[in-house]
C-alpha cells in the first residue's frame, strides 16, 4: 500500500519521462536496510530488481548481493562488486550450471551456492577449492502461491535434506571449501513457521560438524513479505532477526566457534520504494462492468497476471477531481491477451476496487512495483522495455533508458 512519492512530483516525472515509467525512491530502500541491518550480511537478492543504479545503491549501504545468473553476475561486477572476501561480496545461487556460467564463476571467483550436488562435481572438476554453500531444501516450503513456494518435495530448488552427506561428500571429493549453509523455503512465507525453518537449520548444521565439515556461515534466505493490501501483516523484523539469532547461537554451540549470520532479501528492500506510472488511455462500458485502459501491461507488470497479486492502485485526476469511483472497474492494460488485467483477485477473478472515477488522459499509479516488476519486464506485442527512475533527496535520474522497436528489430534484421 505505499506510494513514496506526492501527486505533484509523479505528474512531473511522467511530463519529463513519459509514460509507462517505473519510479523508485531511494529513501525507501536505505529504510529497509536499515531495518535488517543487524544481521551481520545482508545480501540482496539482486532478481527483485537488477538495475546497475540500484545496485550501486545497495553497495554504498554495504549490502552484497546474490546473483542466479552469468547476466546477473556481470551486472553485479558492472556495480562494483568483486567476488571474493569473507564474506564474498557476490555469491551465484542455482540448481544447475550451463557452461557459460560456470566458465564465469569460475572466472571471477564467485562463491557458489549451489542446489545440486551435480554442480558440486562439475565445479570441482574445473575448479578445486572453489568456494561454496550448499541450499537445502528442508523438506518444506511456503509462499504467497505455489508458485513461490521452494521448499518440499514438489520443489526443484535445493538438495533435499537427507541428501546432505552426499553433498558434504562430493564437497570432500573435490576439495571444494565449504562456506556455509543457505536456506530459502520460498517467497511471501508465512511467518507462524519460522521456528521450524530455524530448527531445520541447526539440525543441518549437526549433521555438518558429525560428518567433520567446518563452516562459517549460516543464511536464513529470503522471502520476507510486505503489506500489499491495508491490514496484511507488518513484518516484525527484529522478532525475526531474534529468532534466527537463537538458531546462529545454538549452531554455534554445536560447531564450537562464531558463525555469520546473512539474510537475502529481495522484495523487503524494493518493493515499497516503486510504482509503475502509467496514462489512462480508454474508457468503456460491457454491461455491469466498466473498463479503465491503461498504456502499461502484463509485459511490464506480471504480477497480477501470473500469480493473482493485489497491487494497490490509485488515480491521479489531471482536473484535479477526485469524485469516487461507484461502479464496478477493471483496469486492463494494452496487451492483445483478456489476462491483461490488473484487477484481479487471487483465484484470476476480476474485482471491483475503490479508484477515483478515471478519464482519458489520467495517470494511474500502481503501489508496490520495486520488486519484481521492471525485472520480471518482457517484450511480449513487440513492446520495448520501458523506462526507469530513481528519485534520491528530491532529484530524479533516468537510471534506464527506454528501450525502442529499433533496437528490438536489429537482433532479427540482416540475418
Ligand atoms: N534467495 C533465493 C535463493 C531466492 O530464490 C529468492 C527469490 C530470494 C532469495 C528472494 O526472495 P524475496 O525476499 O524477494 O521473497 N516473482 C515472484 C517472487 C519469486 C522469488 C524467487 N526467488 C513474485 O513476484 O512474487
């Protein structure tokens, strides 16, 4: 539900910028930082919104940053970061390897945290001693929809738990150098479950030292959710970070030295800080429902469409009017598919919301976009990526610039 920015200040970047246009505030961002900042790494998990600028942001506030790809790795080098250090300032988390990225981590020296014992030999092979954590999947997950959830036995994301020996035993097979053990049981996590993820993890930890493996740190991932909706709970991060904290003393009694503690948040850093800027561009009726058009889609923002999100909405009247909205509005986006819908409830069913009654010309600014929004962007209807903004102590700075049709043509033309 939040909006950093006025109405005056969002009329102004979509006048300078146009419109679609993703906004972020700075400000925000450096708020939630400072509110994991007791966990002694917070790395960013770079997938919820991979801009160079707000990576270089996150680097000033001393967070490090996760990256699941070659592409994100680059830009984590192309931000300032180097691989290496204790703890590495970037660490690759993946399942599997292709050979392009692994050439790269190699290259760079970049910790692995790896989610198969797979990646475990073929690093090993091409790179002994190589840094590395293992994710485990603690045989249980949860998210805000399944398709988040990455933990259990429907998930491909992690070695399974009882797997562990196995993984410690590759490790050992290729003199690899154990760093630590990761956990992330999925996105938007009910919170009621916490002791028992915590719990999870110092029982790894115990099979880790039985099995003579040393280790330094202990990550307790990410997923942490945010208030989408007026009433979703208000994560408590100090009770979390107290939680995860019991669970770092009691492996450090197993182990018999310090350990590190890390968090990798993603949406908890981003999301609150942006909005998707669009213009109103169509109204029409079809019988009881009213239909609001707008000049940004399910290509920009796919989160209503994919997984049934809620996403605050607001209009900005250009008369200035606020006349509430008394009928039932849907607001759909210009993409030629009916799922280009920003109204929908959890099950895809549309939902009337409370808006001010919209006309051509209006701006609609859509809460909550920082993550996984710009980054999960495609080009679906030949629709060029749109641009980006990063307001920092008043001052606005196009930190992407809006991608063209050229552009897009040039991969296929001539060949
Ligand atoms: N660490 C790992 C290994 C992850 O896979 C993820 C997210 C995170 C950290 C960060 O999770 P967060 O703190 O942001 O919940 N596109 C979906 C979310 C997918 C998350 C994938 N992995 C969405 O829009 O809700």
């Amino acid at each position: 539900m939040s909006n950093p920015f006025s109405p005056a200040q969002l009329a102004s970047l979509a006048a300078q910028f146009g419109t679609p246009l993703w906004v972020y505030d700075a400000a925000t961002i450096r708020q939630r930082i400072a509110q994991v900042s007791n966990f002694d790494t917070v790395r960013f998990a770079q997938k919820a919104c991979s801009n160079i600028h707000i990576l270089k942001l996150m680097r000033e506030q001393g967070v490090k940053v996760d990256a699941v790809s070659r592409g994100e790795i680059l830009r984590a080098l192309a931000a300032g970061y180097q691989a290496g250090g204790e703890p590495s300032e970037i660490v690759f988390t993946a399942d599997l390897f292709d050979a392009d990225t692994l050439a790269c981590v190699v290259e760079h020296r970049v910790p692995v945290n790896a989610g198969s014992i797979d990646m475990l030999h073929q690093l090993g092979a091409v790179s002994p001693g190589h840094a590395v954590w293992l994710r485990i999947n603690p045989g249980f997950g949860h998210g805000h929809s399944n398709k988040t959830n990455t933990g259990g036995e429907h998930s491909k994301h992690g070695i399974w738990h009882t797997d562990l020996p196995a993984a410690l035993a590759a490790i050992a097979q290729h003199g690899l150098t154990l760093t630590g053990l990761h956990m992330h049981i999925g996105s938007g996590v009910d919170y009621s479950h916490l002791a028992e993820v915590c719990g999870a993890m110092v029982e790894l930890v115990r099979t880790t030292h039985a099995a003579g493996h040393d280790l330094h740190a202990i990550s307790a991932g990410g997923g942490l959710s945010i208030p989408y909706r007026s009433g979703d709970p208000v994560i408590d991060t100090q009770h979390y970070y107290g939680l995860w904290n019991t669970a770092r003393q009691q492996a450090e009694a197993i182990v018999g030295h310090k350990l590190g503690l890390e968090i990798e948040p993603g949406r908890f850093l981003v999301a609150e800080s942006g909005v998707l800027l669009g213009e109103v561009r169509a109204t029409k009726n079809a019988g009881a429902n009213h239909f609001v058009l707008v000049d940004t889609g399910f290509n920009e923002l796919m989160r209503p469409s994919m997984y049934g999100s809620f996403h605050a909405m607001e209009v900005l009247r250009k008369d200035g009017g606020s006349g509430a909205i008394t009928r039932p509005t849907v607001v759909a986006g210009p993409l030629c598919e009916s799922g280009d819908v920003f109204t929908q409830g959890d099950g895809g069913v549309v939902l009337p919301r409370e808006l001010a009654e919209a006309r051509v010309g209006d701006l609609l600014v859509i809460h909550d976009t920082g993550a996984y929004g710009a980054s999960m962007s495609s080009n679906y209807n030949t629709r060029p990526l749109i641009a980006e903004v990063l307001v920092d102590g008043g001052q606005a700075r196009l930190i992407r610039r809006r991608q063209t049709v050229e552009q897009l043509l040039a991969l296929e033309e001539g060949l």
